[in-house]
C-alpha cells in the first residue's frame, strides 16, 4: 500500500477588488489590489482565523490574492509560498473582451460544457478543464505530499476552488452546493489525502463566509447578471 497523508486545506477566495465590482474577466493581465472592501474582508477573515491553527500558507500570484493572503500570514507571523499554479481560470483571449452580456453567457456556456463532460473545450487562447484540473492538483500534490495533520490555508479564486470541487472531491454530489455562491473571502475547508497515485479531499465546510459581517458582508455577484452588466 502506497503512503498517504491528510491535511485540512482551507480554500480561502480573495477579496473583493475592482474586477469583481466591473465584472471584468481577470487571468492574468487584469490584476487588481484589493478594494476598501475587499481590505475590510481580508482583516475580518484573519481575524477569524487569528486562533485557529494554520501551519503553512500559499497564495496565487495575483495581487488580490497575496494581499488578502499577507493579512491572515500578519496575524500568524507566517510566510507565504506564492504558487502560478493557484492563479485564476485561464480565460485566455477573453481577458480582452468587455464584460457584456454576450461574452459572459460565452463564458458560461463552456463552463457549463466542461460540467457537462465536455473537459476538452478551451477558451479562445486559454486552457480547458483537463488542463485546469491538472494544474490545480499538482499544486495541491506539492503543498501537501509528506506532511501528516498539517493546516494549510490557500488563498486563490472562486473559479478554480468551485470548478474543480466535484473531482477533488469525487464522492461529493456538487449540484446543491453550487446553489450557494463562492462569496469574496468565503472559507471551503478539506480533508485532503495525497498519495503516490491521487489526491482527493472529503468536503468539510463549504463558502462559509459566517465570519464577515457589515459592509464585508455586502457581496458583489461572481457572475454577473444582465441587470448588473447593463449598469
């Protein structure tokens, strides 16, 4: 029997910045910091956090991220590990294009291919879901092979942590969970094994965002709506 190791993995989603409140499609390029919200939610998260145990933290590399992630590593005195592979859904050519209403329904047609099987559908210039998943659990593989009861927060985006959930947690029944959105600093926690062949988590607590309270608490749509486009 091949070794295996758990860890409780607190999937952290950034918070709020100008992209969120524009509906812009952020990859890479479009990288904002976080908003006077969006800073709010952060010091809120890590307040809730400050007495919870956490070993390690990583982040993606884009600056929404890393700045939410430099409040909770503050109040742990911990470093962050900044990691590409955390980065948001490649989007590719779309990164360019108006947030429409026609280029987020494009956007979520193939999002809704890929949970619909269709994992070999990119978008224009970006990756597709077999490559997003990839990614995803190679960084997953190396924050956590060879550690044993390890906290680890990472701190990255709605996309990645909603998308991949049904196949990093294979058991799990994604459908009712989906109904709850992935709100700005929203914690999912994981039980998460690795071994020499998989890694593959049990759902512990899913976008809990319990923790923000007042203007924190005062969410902007992932997803956009047409009403909200055409403001």
């Amino acid at each position: 029997m091949s070794k295996q190791w758990t860890n409780i993995l607190s999937l952290i989603r950034h918070g709020e910045n100008p992209a969120n409140v524009n509906h812009q499609f952020s990859y890479k390029h479009v990288d904002y910091s976080l908003n006077a919200k969006g800073r709010l939610q952060a010091q809120q998260t890590a307040d809730y956090l400050a007495n919870q145990p956490l070993d390690e933290i990583y982040a993606s590399p884009l600056k929404r991220a890393h700045e939410t992630a430099d409040y909770i590593a503050q109040a742990h005195q911990l470093p962050i590990t900044i990691d590409e592979r955390f980065r948001e859904i490649h989007v590719g050519a779309m990164e360019t294009y108006l947030p429409t209403a026609e280029n987020w329904d494009e956007h979520n047609r193939i999002v809704a291919e890929w949970f619909g099987g269709n994992h070999t559908l990119a978008f224009p210039a970006g990756e597709n879901y077999i490559e997003l998943l990839a990614r995803f659990r190679a960084a997953l593989r190396d924050a956590t092979s060879g550690k044993e009861g390890k906290h680890i927060a990472i701190v990255a985006h709605g996309g990645i942590f909603t998308h991949t959930l049904h196949d990093i947690c294979p058991d799990l029944d994604v459908r009712p969970l989906l109904l709850q959105l992935n709100h700005n600093c929203s914690i999912t926690r994981i039980a998460l094994t690795t071994d020499e062949e998989r890694v593959y988590g049990t759902l512990l607590q899913w976008a809990d965002y319990s923790h923000l309270h007042g203007e924190a608490a005062n969410f902007v749509a992932g997803i956009p709506t047409d009403e909200q486009i055409a403001l």
